[in-house]
C-alpha cells in the first residue's frame, strides 16, 4: 500500500516538473521571437538613420533622404508591432497563471449573458470594423449565469476577437445564448478560415497554433483558448468546438445556469 502510495506520487512529482521545464522552456522561446526581431529593427532603423556621408549632390542627397525617413518609418511601425504584441503575450501569462494557481473561484455571483455578450463585442469591435466584419447576436434574453463577470467577459471576448480575426473580410460573426438545461450555451460563428482535423483538439494547448494562423502573422500568442478553456474549467463549465477546414468555426461556452450550491445533489 504505502509503497504503490510513494510511486504515485513520485511520478506525479516527476510529471509535474516535467510540465513546469516545457511550460518555461516555452515561454522563453516565445520571448525570445519577439525581443530577437525588436534588437534586429532598432539595428536597421539605426543604420537607416545614421548621418549620410558626404553628398556633393544636393538632388540625389535629398532623394537619400526621404527614402532613409521611408525606410525609418516602416522600421518604426514594426517595432510598435512588435512591441504590442511582447506586451499582450506577458499579460496573458499573467493571466493564465493567475488562473492556473486559483485554489477556487472567488464566490460565485448571478451575471448576467446579455452584458457579458455586450462586453465581449465591444472587445472585438474595432478590429471587426477594419476588416467589414458584422457582429450579430441572436438567441434568448435575460439569461443568467454564475460565476466572475470579468473572466465570462475575457472568454467570451477572446472566443469573438478570434472568430474576426480567423475570418475573410466582409463576413459575419454570430454570437447566440440558448438556455439548455443547468447550463447555457453561449457560441460564436464564425465564416472563416476554419481549422482542420489534426488541429482541432490540440487548439486549446497554450501556444498551439495551426499552421494557417501561424502563416497569417495574426499577432496572435496561442494563449487565448488556453485561458478560455481554464475559465469555463475554473467554472465547472466546457469549452467545446466544431470546425472544418474552410467552412468556418462554432465555438461554445458552456457555463452554469444556477449557483454552485444548486448544483450539488440532493442529500437522501
Ligand atoms: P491565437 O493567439 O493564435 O489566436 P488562441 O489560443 O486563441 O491563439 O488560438 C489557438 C489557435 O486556434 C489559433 O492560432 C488558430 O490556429 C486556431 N483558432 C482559434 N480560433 C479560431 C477560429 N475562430 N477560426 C480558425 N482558427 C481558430
């Protein structure tokens, strides 16, 4: 007994620092990307700006000019590109390991599905501008669900900004809630991209991205759908998805319709 007892939990040890060296050795390789291009364009745009040499024509030492000033700018616009995205990668592994330490939830509160869908629209609005993207919401009012309004609105926000910027200009994405017994279903639609077999279950890993997100530069991180997944866990609720390689996404967030204490069993 006591030995079987200790191997479990030697091995359990092991796993769990198995899991710790990939998580960090991960994380290190996804700072390095960002911060290697950030010193190689601060290079560039400091050789584009260094004092010209002596000109003795002033027509072709004012056309050296202006492209140095072209050259600097779209230097310039990649580091804030660049940059922007270091910035979102360190909140959202801050975020996800804020959530991965949570013993448990903070109390349970009744939010409501309108607000949190309202929320996350507003999140994804101006990127859904820019591409011609119309947000749609269909499906029941007044719902209610338990739990943190902040996270419903983070996952529900990411689950949109995703179905944007996966989809094709000029398209639509559709959030609906439907009441579906001790839980509602709240899914977002959308036309695009879509994601194929051999990546559907894996999506939700932290850092897992198919190659057709990776070959689009989206600015994504892969941490989305982990922190998706750890807020409707965190929630004893579900995450699923239905896709197909270019036939568009159906994301669903299942979340509990009635407080914890509700939900248990009823004593004998
Ligand atoms: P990312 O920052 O790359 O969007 P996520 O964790 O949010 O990271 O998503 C992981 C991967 O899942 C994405 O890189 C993409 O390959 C795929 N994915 C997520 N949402 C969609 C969607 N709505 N349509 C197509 N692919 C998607």
């Amino acid at each position: 007994g006591l030995v079987a007892i200790e191997a479990v939990d030697v091995t359990d040890a092991h796993r769990v620092e198995r899991v710790r060296r990939d998580f960090v050795a991960n994380v290190s390789h996804e700072l390095k990307t960002p911060i290697g291009a950030l010193q190689l364009l601060a290079e560039a745009l400091l050789d584009a700006t260094e004092p010209a040499s002596e000109q003795p024509d002033p027509e072709a030492a004012a056309a050296q000019a202006a492209e140095d000033v072209a050259a600097s700018r779209r230097f310039a616009e990649r580091i804030q590109r660049e940059s922007t995205r270091l910035g979102r990668l360190v909140s959202e592994l801050l975020e996800l390991s804020r959530l991965q330490g949570a013993e448990r939830l903070p109390d349970p509160e009744p939010v409501s599905v309108d607000a949190v869908i309202a929320e996350a629209l507003d999140r994804a609005r101006t990127n859904a501008a820019a591409k011609h993207i119309e947000l749609v919401t269909v499906g029941t009012r007044g719902l209610t669900v338990y739990g943190n309004d902040n996270q419903f609105a983070t996952a529900l926000g990411n689950l949109v900004e995703n179905a944007v910027a996966y989809s094709h200009e000029q398209s639509a994405v559709v959030v609906s809630a439907l009441a579906e017994g001790d839980r509602v279903d709240i899914s977002v639609s959308d036309q695009g991209i879509g994601i194929g077999p051999g990546d559907l279950d894996r999506v939700f890993e932290r850092f897992y991205r198919a190659d057709q997100a990776r070959s689009r530069s989206t600015g994504g991180t892969g941490l989305g759908l982990a922190i998706v997944k750890h807020i409707a866990t965190n929630h004893g609720g579900r995450v699923d998805v239905r896709s197909r390689l270019g036939g568009g996404s159906t994301f669903t967030l299942r979340l509990p319709a009635r407080p914890p204490e509700a939900m248990l069993p009823l004593p004998a």
